[in-house]
C-alpha cells in the first residue's frame, strides 16, 4: 500500500493492449502526480508482440461483456479524437455482417514465401446484370462488390457505424505505450519471475529477468497489476487463464475494398484442395469453414481462422510457433469466394495465443485478487482491443480510488473464481 506521503510504486506485467491501456489511464487519473507515483510496465519480449498486434482489431456495441463494453467503446471514439486516431491507429466506423457463401475450388497452388497468392489466376467475378440480381436477391449490398457473385447465398447485416468500428491493433498498442510514456511511464523489457509478497502486508515487490542481459532484478512495488494475457498464469499461478492459438493472414487486395467486417460461414466444394497435395498431406478441409474478413485502410484486408490447443504455450510471443498451412488454408478459404482477395498479395502469415478464462462465469477478470495491491486484468478473449481502454480506465480508478467507478463489474472480479 501506498505510505503516509501518498508514493505509489506501480508496476504492470504485460505489454499488450490490456497494460498499455492501463499505463495510458493511470498517467490520465485525476489523482496520478509523476512526481509521487513511479509507474513501470514490464514486458517480456515487445510491446504489442503477441494477440494485440495480430488481432483483427473489431469494436462493437454488441460484443461482450455488456458491462464494459459500452464504456471501451465511447473511450476508443474520445482517444481517436484526441490523439489522431484515425490516422495514427486507423480509426473507423464500418459495417459488420454475415455472410453465407459457396467456396469455388481452389485454382492456385498454396503460396508460402511471401509471393503474391493469385499466381496466373483470372478473375471471375463478372458483375453482369445475371450476377448482381444474384447479390441483390441475396441481400448483399452494393458497395460490399468484393466476393464473387456466384458464390454468395445470403447476408444479414451484424452492426452499422453507429455501433461497429476498427482499429489496427499494433498501431493502436504502440500508441497508447508510446502516450503512457511520454507522461512518465518507464517501458522495460524483462520476464517476470516472481511477485513478491510481505506476508500479510500485501506485494513488495516484482522480480524480473532482463531481457538483453539476463540479469535478475527487484523493482519496489505497492501496486501490481498483472495483465499478461495468456501468460498470466505463469506470473501468478493461481490464475485459472489459458491460452489458445489462432492464425491469421494479411491481404493487399488486387482492388480496393469497402469498409466491412465479415463473418463467413463457406461451403466447401467437395474437390476442394484436392490438387494441393501438400495441404492435402497435412489436413482434410471440413465441408463448412468460417474464417472472419476486416477490410482495414490503406487497402488491407486481415483474415483469421479457427483456434487451435495443438502447440503449448510457449515461453514468450517471440516463440510463438506458425502453421504454414494453416495460415494457408485460411486464404484458399477467403479466395474461394474473393477474386480481390484471390488476386491480391499475402504480406503477412502469423500466430498468436488468445487468453481465456477457465471458469464457468467466463471473463475477463479486473480487480482484486485478494492480495493487497495485486489486481489482475486478463482474460478478454477475441474483444482485447474492443475491451483494452475501458479495462484500463477501470483498473487505474482500482489503483487510485480503491474501486471501479465508470463500470459495474461485480460479475468480473477475480476473487470469485481465485
């Protein structure tokens, strides 16, 4: 706890959306005074190196829990509008839908060193009066004119810009470190190697390995919080967090798309795959997949599979482990139904952990823990980044004001499942 001269030694664990959103909002506290409270957030490897920089990045009124998200969605339109957003992190409002499509067989061979994924294919996706009856009939609207008409069957629109919107995450992540810095934070990169407790007095203390030398050091702490994500546990055993792997790719498309995010649901043709004997060999396609499309500015297009328990949590997000053919299937999936996509350039295959909460109330977990001065912040599953500034603001009312005042988050506190 903090002395009778109000110092507060503050250290957070974990350099994802969820610790640099908390860093940004303690130095933003009425109550914060650089020149009383020392803030350190400790990182393992590099800021935003695992989910938060490989997210798809989606905001929506309609995602979960209800208890915070509509405070974390007014909060990412203020910092967008105070700090640029739109151009430093590419903040937008967009249209979010479900769509249900027949997958075309695969026409190209599976690219996997960085060359552009259309190979010599030729786009069928001819948008004659036959073709836009199709789309029409079918609900699409008109200027979603990115997915072949031959193969959409029907779509239902999710949310509209006045409740769904997007950021790119790795910009997002960076700038709230870059921000949280700026008034005082000090950024160290080391892996936390115990949390270190006074007895009945609560923390004392945070010990860590420091990443360029591998030297072992103690930073004095009256207030800890630990969001690390999938790697929670491993700060703090008795967190019941778990990670899950998911892939994703990028796309420059071969023409500009419109501001959509996707949700598909793709039937796959019975041949489909057949002549890639190297997919092939490694695993049989299901006959429905739903990867997840964001079109994002400056012509990029992100697309994201299902998750996966097969490769344990490694030690940091720089040992993150990617399938290459997993990372594949995911753009044979998007290109059955996409010229644009079909015929655009892969620039980016990647891997990261989602953390997920192993309790029946579900997540994520913000507040006491029951330690005096030890707060956790983790397990936001798919919605970090939807989540990230309202987590933040809460925890730093936590540190500074002894409870949350912006939300009513009872139902997320972590002695319930601790």
């Amino acid at each position: 706890m903090a002395s009778d001269s109000g110092k507060k030694e503050i250290v957070i664990i974990g350099g994802g959306i969820i610790g640099c959103t908390s860093a940004y909002f303690l130095t933003r506290h009425p109550s914060y005074d650089p020149s009383k409270h020392k803030i350190t957030l400790l990182e393992a490897s590099k800021i935003a190196g695992g989910a938060s920089g490989k997210a798809g990045g989606l905001l929506a009124l309609w995602a979960y829990p209800t208890n915070i998200v509509p405070l974390s969605y007014r909060l990412h339109a203020q910092l967008a509008k105070e700090h640029g957003g739109e151009t430093r992190w590419g903040y937008r409002q967009i249209h979010c839908g479900q769509l249900s499509a027949k997958g075309r067989p695969n026409q190209r061979k599976p690219s996997l060193k960085g060359e552009p994924a259309n190979g010599e294919s030729v786009s069928l996706n001819k948008r004659d009066e036959k073709a836009l009856g199709k789309v029409t009939a079918a609900g699409l609207p008109k200027d979603l004119n990115w997915f072949a008409a031959e193969s959409v069957r029907s779509y239902y629109e999710m949310g509209d810009p006045n409740t769904t919107a997007q950021v790119h995450p790795y910009h997002f992540t960076t700038a709230m470190a870059e921000l949280a810095e700026q008034k005082g934070v000090n950024i160290v990169l080391g892996s936390v190697t115990s949390i270190d407790t006074a007895n009945d007095q609560g923390v004392k203390g945070v010990t860590y390995e420091d990443k360029a030398n591998q030297e072992s050091h103690t930073i004095p702490a009256t207030d800890v919080i630990v969001s690390a994500g999938p790697w929670t546990q491993r700060v703090y055993p008795p967190a019941p967090i778990s990670g899950m792997r998911a892939h994703s790719v990028t796309i420059t498309p071969s023409k500009p798309i419109s501001a959509y995010a996707i949700f598909t649901e793709i039937s796959l043709p019975p041949d489909f795959g057949k002549t890639d004997t190297f997919l092939k060999a490694k695993r049989p396609h299901g006959k429905t997949v739903t990867p997840e499309i964001y079109a994002r500015p400056n012509n990029e297009a992100y697309a994201c599979g299902e998750g996966d328990h097969l490769v344990p949590l490694p030690k940091t997000t720089d040992d993150v482990e990617t399938d290459l053919a997993r990372c594949q299937d995911i753009i044979n999936y998007v290109s059955s139904i996409s010229d644009e996509l079909r015929d655009g350039e892969v620039t980016a295959r990647q891997a990261c952990y989602l953390p997920n909460v192993q309790a029946a109330s579900g997540g994520p977990l913000i507040g006491h823990t029951g330690v005096k001065g030890l707060l956790l912040a983790t397990g936001h599953t798919c919605w970090g980044i939807q989540n990230g500034p309202g987590t933040g603001k809460l925890i730093s009312e936590f540190v500074f004001d002894g409870k949350a005042k912006s939300a009513n988050i009872g139902s997320l506190d972590p002695r319930k499942v601790l």
